[in-house]
C-alpha cells in the first residue's frame, strides 16, 4: 500500500469516527511532529492502534465528561 493509499485509508476510517475524544487522541498525536513530513510505518501503525483502543473505550462506555475529568483534577489538588 502507497503512502496516499494509507492517507485515504485513514481519512475514511476518521470520517467514521463519531467520539470527539478519538478526534482530540489524533490531533494530539499528529501534533507530535510539527514539521510536514510523512509519518514512518511504526508512526501510523501506532495512530492506527490509539484509534482502535481510543474505539473500543468508546463503545465499552469506558469515558469520562470534560466535568468528570475537571472535577477528578480539581480534587487532586
């Protein structure tokens, strides 16, 4: 598979994606390599695996609210 094959592939399994926690798991991983090169095999194979994981979560009901998570934090301090 060419690189613009991968892209397509990846493009289409993010327009399934319905959890904007996925959504911000990809940005912050795209965000790990600020210049515009291509990522390496294990690179992708990795983002790929973040958004099984980040998936099957979703699906399993194992995700917390914004306020959830600001309340856990605020109550660490």
């Amino acid at each position: 598979m060419n690189i613009n094959a991968k892209k397509l592939d990846l493009i289409a399994k993010l327009m399934e994606v319905e959890d904007e926690t996925v959504l911000a798991k990809v940005k912050e991983v795209l965000k790990m390599k600020p210049d515009n090169s291509s990522m390496s095999e294990e690179e992708e194979n990795n983002l790929i695996n973040v958004l099984h994981e980040s998936e099957a979560d979703y699906k399993a009901g194992r995700v917390h609210s914004q306020k959830e998570v600001e309340a856990f934090f605020k109550a660490k301090k």
